[in-house]
C-alpha cells in the first residue's frame, strides 16, 4: 500500500502554483491573528479591508474617490452577515 501524504502531493504544490501567480501565503499563526483568534472566523477583515481600499474607487466628476472606511467595514459586515 502507498503511503499517501497529502501535503506534499497536494497542498504544497497548489501552494507553490498560488505564490507563481503572485499569491501571498500566510502561515497559520498569521492567519489565526487575522481572524481574531476565532477559528469560526472565515474572514479576515484586516486583510480585506486593506484589499478593498487599495482596489476599490470610482470617478466623479473627472476625479477619482476611494471608498470610505465605513463603506468598506460595511462591505465587511455584509459579508460576513451573509456567510452565518
């Protein structure tokens, strides 16, 4: 019988191909921080909220805006609302 590991045959290169394609891993203790010590925690809203300002604006008259803090946390709080 073959000794399956799936690591090294699966997840280590998915991880590999992810951080080729300019993917950002984050290592477990990292990701516990970001998601408030809370394993239920699915979001990590630091992150997105850095994501969400740094991807997200729009033009008015002829200038661009980024969207508010409050926009962007109830963005957050939308998403989050939705996934319970």
């Amino acid at each position: 019988m073959t000794n399956y590991k799936e690591y090294q045959d699966s997840q280590k290169p998915a991880m590999n191909l992810l951080q080729k394609m300019q993917w950002q891993y984050i290592s477990p203790e990292e990701v516990f921080t970001a998601r408030g010590e809370k394993y239920t925690n699915v979001i990590l809203d630091t992150i997105l909220a850095k994501q969400l300002h740094k991807i997200n604006s729009f033009t008015y008259k002829n200038e661009t805006h980024h969207f508010s803090t409050n926009s962007v946390q109830s963005a957050i709080n939308t998403l989050k609302f939705r996934t319970q």
